[in-house]
C-alpha cells in the first residue's frame, strides 16, 4: 500500500497548475510590494546589529564579551523564532503567522528604545529576535507559493531588492542620528523606533496579503483556495472533482511535527536536500551576515573613527541593493544553483580583497563589490531554498535549515571578534573564504536544477496526512 504522505491530491495539483498559468497582476505586485516592505524592516533589523556594537561599546564602554552578546542576542532569538514558526506556517497559514511575526518585533523594538541599560538592550534584542528570525523564510515560502513559475525568481528579486535598501538606509540613518540626540533621545534609541514604526506600516498594509491558495488546497480548504485564484486574476473556474478519486475537506489535517520529520526523511531525494542545505546554511551565516555585523568592527580596528566607520559601511552597504539589481536580469537566465556557487567564490574573493585592503577608497570598492556580488548571492538562495521543497511541508523544512544559520550567526561573534583582535581582517576574512568555497561545492554537487520549473516538478507530492475514521 502506498505511503498516504505522498499520494497526490488532485485539486491541488489543477489549483498549482492554474496559478502557474497566471500573468502576474495588480494583485501580485501588491503582494510583492508590501512582502519587499517587510524585507526592508526585517534587514534593517538584522544589519542594526553591526552598528549596536560600534556604538554601545563606545557608550558603555563594553568589554569583549559584553559586545559579543549585544551582537549574539538578536540571532539566538532568530533562530529560536525560525525553529518554532516553520511548523506553525505549514500548519496555520503562511500569512497570519509572519504577520504575528512582524507584530512581535514591532513591540520589543519600541522596548530596545528605552532600555535603561545594556542588559535590557541585549533582551530586548533576543525577544525582537524571535520575530525577525522568521520573516525572511516565510516571505521565501510564501512568495515562491504565490508566483507562476517564470516569474518566481525574477519578482521574488524584485522583493529582496525593496528589502536590501533597508540595510544601506540602517547605515545612513546611523551615521546621521548617532552623533546627534534629535529631541533629547540617544541616537541609537532613535534606530530601534524607527523598526518598530515600519513594522507597524506594514501591519498596517496587511489586506495586501492574501494566503497561499496552494496551501490552502493542501489542507483540503479548496473553496478558499478558489476564491483567493479568481482575486489573483483567475478565470478558469473550479475543476471538477474526479468522482473515483474525490477530496474531502473534512477528511485532511496538517501534519504533525513527528509526522513532518517522518515524511521528509523517508524520501531519499528530501533527506539528500535537507542535508545540503544543512551544510549551506552552517556555512553562510558567516559569508552573508558576517561582513555586515563585522564590518564596522573591521574599520574600527583598522583605525577608523566610529563616524568614519559608519560612514564607510553606509556606503559600502549600498552594494546590497545594487546587487539585488544586478541579480534581476540573471535569476531567471541562469540556473540558479550555479548562480549560487558563482556568486560565493566571488563574494570570497572580494572579501580577502577588504580583509586587506589598507586605503579608504580600496576598502570602499571591496566592500562595494563584496556586498553587491553577496546579494546576487542572497536572492538566489532565498528563491532556491523554497523551491526544492513541498508545499504540505515547504515552511518546515525551510525554517528548520535556515534555523542554523541564525545560531551559527549568534555564535560568529564569539568566533570572530577574538579572530579579528588577535590576528587582524585578513585572517579573518580568509576564514570567510573558507566556508565560502564549502558552499560552492556542496550546492554545485548536490542541488537539483529548478530555473523555470514548476515547483510540482521540483518535488515529489505530499499529501497533509488523512484524519482517521471514528
């Protein structure tokens, strides 16, 4: 008898079928916007971290170990966030559960702005974590859930390159506000308020959003799933159900996590994903985020002012939105796992050329090209990584991959702060391109092609497991 995990459902299958046949509308830019929109606030987050530890180490005059943690606390809280919430998005829906994300980190944003001491910026940093660490896979899971095929790399793009500004704007808006304490606050506190006020924007703009229809009709809700294909521009109507093979709404449920885990392992294709990505995602905390939250320790160290230091790492960050640019015209004509490796030996490259660099205007063209190849780099994985997984399971096995990467990013600190004090940037970058060059290999060697295809054709079928007869 087949295994129930993996029979085909009919009516999700014409619903994924009909969406791939979609011209993208109104409606989808709308989703594209506003998912760009949170990217933005996410990443303005996440990249806040690098200048918090220049910063608070001046003001409270931190010790290693104290700058370390105010770096780490945001990423344990992501990781923790990213573990819980994949299962919660399979189970519940991929809209209500980042839009319970993003209303996490809006609260305790607001409370990092009026932390009293360091301790409560590191807390505050933690709590917020565990609604910043979600986003970025469930926006992967969602988009890919939501676009037609052709179209899924190049507007997934156009998201992550809405996104990407909000790292070059956290460097502006640093180099302007912390020198400088607008109506009595501390520059830094002003940061935090400004994350918490653009998450609660996008809140604001949440009826953009509608639910994945193919998640819908994977937990047999076919009706709803329906109705949100004809406001997605649809006009084929319903299919009508095969009588010999009929879906009965009542008769699914979601998976449990055991039975989730059971599922993915059982298949050979899946467990040979799930550890690739595995490896990519241990290693590319310290590629991706690593020259973010350590490059204005890097320019400090190298001799820099804090002001200079933020100023060359707002400039040298404007490289993220450019290269989310540059990824638009190849993320659709180039396969994108090779993308992927091309991208990380670049990114390799570039940053032993900043590790070593000793004059400002070559520490600008590394960090520049660094960060511009870095997000042709990011949107092609952020794509890739939703794509090679199902949808009953799609957010699961995501998050529980991308986790690693948060808790191997709150770890890096620890690792690198002592790597760069005692041996300088250009031992440590060379560390960087170390783990660079693993992920080359380990996606060149083990990823399948998906440029183009149907996520159907990417995967084999899941079906949610059938509730059982009373």
């Amino acid at each position: 008898m087949a295994d129930p995990a993996l029979l085909p459902l009919d009516r999700a299958t014409s619903i994924a079928e009909r969406m791939n046949a979609l011209v993208p509308t109104r409606r989808h830019r709308l989703i594209v916007g506003t998912v760009g929109l949170a990217l933005f606030f996410d990443l303005f987050e996440i990249f806040m971290s690098g200048v918090l530890g220049t910063v608070l180490t001046s003001r409270f005059d931190l010790t290693r170990t104290q700058t370390s943690g105010v770096l780490a606390s945001v990423f344990v809280g992501m990781f923790i966030g990213v573990l819980v919430t994949g299962r919660l998005a399979d189970r519940f829906g991929r809209r209500r559960v980042m839009l319970g994300a993003i209303g996490v980190y809006t609260v305790f944003s607001a409370v990092g702005a009026v932390s009293p001491d360091v301790s409560m910026v590191i807390g505050a940093r933690l709590l917020a974590g565990l609604g910043i660490g979600p986003v970025l896979p469930l926006a992967d899971s969602y988009l890919s859930d939501m676009l037609p095929a052709r179209y899924r790399g190049r507007y997934t793009a156009w998201a992550y390159t809405i996104g990407f500004l909000g790292v070059p704007a956290v460097g502006l808006l640093a180099r302007w506000v912390v020198p400088l304490s607008p109506l009595g606050l501390d520059g830094w506190r002003w940061l935090f308020l400004i994350g918490s006020a653009g998450g609660l924007v996008v809140l604001a703009l949440r009826n953009n959003l509608l639910e994945s229809p193919r998640w819908l009709a994977s937990v047999g809700r076919t009706a709803e799933a329906e109705a949100t294909l004809r406001e997605l521009g649809d006009t084929s109507g319903p299919v009508t159900a095969d009588p010999a093979n009929p879906v009965d709404p009542d008769g699914v449920r979601a998976m449990t996590t055991a039975e989730a885990l059971r599922a993915l392992l059982r298949s050979s294709v899946y467990r040979r994903r799930m550890g690739m990505m595995t490896v990519f995602h241990l290693m590319q905390a310290f590629g991706g985020y690593g020259f973010g939250t350590m490059a204005p320790l890097v320019l400090s160290a190298k001799g820099y002012s804090i002001v200079h230091s933020l100023l060359f790492s707002a400039v040298t960050f404007l490289g993220y939105p450019l290269g989310s640019l540059l990824s638009l015209p190849l993320i659709e004509r180039v396969e994108r796992k090779y993308l992927i490796v091309a991208a990380a030996l670049s990114m390799a490259a570039s940053g032993l050329l900043f590790g070593s660099a000793d004059s400002e205007v070559g520490i600008v063209l590394a960090g520049l090209c660094y960060t511009a190849v870095s997000n042709v780099f990011s949107n092609s994985y952020h794509v890739y990584q939703a794509e090679i997984f199902p949808t009953a399971l799609r957010v699961t096995a995501v998050s529980w991959t991308y986790s690693l990467s948060r808790i191997t990013t709150a770890a890096m600190p620890f690792l690198l702060v002592p790597v760069l004090d005692d041996f300088g940037s250009g031992v440590l970058f060379a560390l960087v391109a170390v783990t660079l060059g693993i992920i080359a290999l380990d996606i060149g060697l083990l990823g399948p092609a998906t440029t183009g295809r149907a996520l159907e054709d990417v995967n084999e079928s899941f079906q949610h497991v059938p509730q059982p007869a009373e």
